[in-house]
C-alpha cells in the first residue's frame, strides 16, 4: 500500500517542480520589452521581405508546430534560437538600408539582452529534450539550405513568428 503512495508522491512532487520551473522562466523574461522588439520589426518588416526572393521557403517552418514543444523544452528552444539569431542571421545579414540596418542593431542588441537575462535566470536547469533537438535541427537544416545573406534576410522576416512564440511563452506572467 505504501509504494502506490510514494509513487503517486513522487508524481505529484515532479509536476509541482515542472510547474515552478516554468512559472520561473516566463517570469525571467519578463522584464524584457519584447514589445520594443516588435515594434522594431513591424518597422523594417516590408523593407525585408519585398528583398525576399524564395517565398516559397520558410527557415522558421517548424515554430508553427511549437506548440507541441513542452514547457520543460521552452528554455531550450529559446536559448537555441536566441543563439541561432545572434550567431547566424543578425552576423550574417547584409543591409543596404541605413535606417533598416539600426531598426536590426537594435533588435539585435535585445536579443542579446533576453539571452543574458535568460542564461542569468535559469543557470544550468535548460535541458534539451530528443523533441526539441529534432526541432532547432529542422531550422538549422532550413537555414543551410540557402545561400548564407539569403537565408539571413529570410530568417529576419520570419521574426515575427518567433516574437509570437516568446510572448506566448514567456510574457504571461498572469498566467503563473
């Protein structure tokens, strides 16, 4: 009789860490103004994608199933994309633009502020799932499949499906 009550504790103690660990990290990014981020994009969003000549290829496919992403895999994923989006797309994008090149620094710079406040907040408790490494790898592979400015420009006029993804994610501290 005691076995079924210490699993059924165990259970129930595992949900309730599952719980406040979430709870924590949409309260972590929080402070972040993701709004400013939007705003930035929503700005330069036509100027990027009238430059987009593979419409038919999308580098951030696989976000639109995020929502089969569980809440322990959310850290991971954002981390990952955060990295992607510094490392990758704002390094390698070219701009013509003066004023659409600022609008990207800016963006940029606050990417780098979410991953610093992120990688503060949540220290080593950002595992990875076998899901969510099979969901960066699908960006990635995307990602790799066009020329490296072509596949930057694509990746920051999908930015706002990522922003969606955050401020679903990460913003509703309400719900916590």
């Amino acid at each position: 009789m005691k076995t079924p009550c210490i699993s059924h504790w165990l259970l129930g103690m595992a949900l309730i860490l599952c719980s406040t660990h979430t709870r924590s990290l949409r309260r972590c990014l929080s402070s972040v103004d993701v709004h400013r981020i939007e705003q930035s994009f929503w700005d330069i969003r036509r100027a990027l994608q009238t430059k987009d000549t593979f419409k038919n290829i999308t580098i951030l496919s696989s976000l639109k199933n995020l929502d089969s992403i569980k809440p322990v895999d959310v850290c991971c994923v954002t981390r990952y994309l955060l990295t992607f989006y510094r490392d990758r797309v704002f390094k390698h994008h070219q701009e013509t633009s003066h004023e659409v090149m600022r609008k990207i620094s800016k963006i940029a710079n606050l990417f780098l502020q979410m991953q610093r406040t992120l990688e503060q907040c949540v220290h080593s408790q950002c595992g990875c799932s076998q899901e969510a490494t099979n969901a960066t790898r699908i960006i990635q592979d995307n990602y790799n499949q066009l020329e490296v400015s072509s596949a930057a420009l694509k990746s920051l006029g999908e930015l706002d499906i990522f922003l969606a993804w955050i401020g679903k994610n990460h913003q509703e501290t309400s719900a916590a």
